[in-house]
C-alpha cells in the first residue's frame, strides 16, 4: 500500500521493533504486516491514542503473529493502523 510504510529497526541486542505508519486520513481495518517471528506482539506506542489526543484506533495493546508468510517475513499479524498516525510492536517478553 503507498500509503503505509512499514519497516524494522533493531539494536545491538537483536531486539527489535516494527514501525508501520499510515499517511491516508482514514484508519486501514485488516492490515496484514510482516513478521520475523510468531507470537505475541505488544504495541509499544500508537500515535493515535487518546492519551495523545487521537481518535484511538489502535490493537487493543497487543496482536498474534501467525505462520502466514506476508511481506517477505515467515510470520505475519492483522493489525488495525490509525488514520495519520503510527504504531509500533515488539515481541512479548516471557
């Protein structure tokens, strides 16, 4: 979609964090994005929150990474991008 990049930043500790930013008005509803890994996926930060005056699309928190190859990754997750906004995960810790 050229309305929603999506990429994976990661430190010196293989932790990693993927970004994936919605420039359309309106919120994208069942965005399949690519994973490195299955899992739980917490949501680190949404830019469309509430708390930040936004209108609060967002994951509920968190999202599941099923074996469902998409964008080049083995694991991919539906998730739900805020209109003009942001969102980042980062797998679960045990």
């Amino acid at each position: 979609d050229k309305h929603v990049p999506a990429y994976l930043r990661r430190d010196t500790f293989e932790d990693v964090v993927a970004v994936v930013v919605n420039f359309a008005g309106v919120p994208h509803e069942g965005y399949r994005l690519g994973l490195p890994s299955g899992g739980d996926w917490v949501e680190l930060l949404n830019t469309d929150a509430e708390v930040y005056h936004g209108s609060g699309v967002g994951n509920l928190g968190r999202v599941q990474a099923e074996a469902i190859p998409w964008h080049g990754r083995e694991h991919s997750a539906v998730v739900r991008l805020p209109p003009l906004g942001a969102v980042l995960f980062t797998p679960a810790r045990s």
